[in-house]
C-alpha cells in the first residue's frame, strides 16, 4: 500500500477514537465542536504517518 492510503487508514481510525472519547466525556452535548476536535485529530494524525512512512521509514 502507499504511504498516503496507509496514513489515511491511521488518520480515520484515530479521528473515529477521538471522537467516541470525546462524545462520551461530553455526553454529546456539542456535537459539532466534537466533530471538529477529531477531524483536526485526524489531520494531525495524518501528516505525523504519511511523514513517519515517507520520509522516515522510506516506504512507498
């Protein structure tokens, strides 16, 4: 698989935990901010794999 495809699974998993931990502290009282907590989570998520992945560890 290339970097990009492998970081966009790791970038959706850690999105969707993020979120779940995040709804049930809050007890989903705000969705949206939960919504934008864990697509920048996501982000994040994926510039740190696709950076370990290519540049780091040289795959792809």
């Amino acid at each position: 698989m290339t970097p990009t495809l492998t970081s966009l699974f790791f970038a959706a998993g850690v999105a969707g935990w993020v979120y779940s931990q995040m709804a049930r502290r809050t007890g989903s009282a705000n969705p949206s901010s939960v919504f934008i907590m864990s697509g920048v989570a996501g982000v994040i998520a994926f510039i740190f794999f696709f950076t370990l992945l290519k540049y780091i560890l040289h795959i792809g």
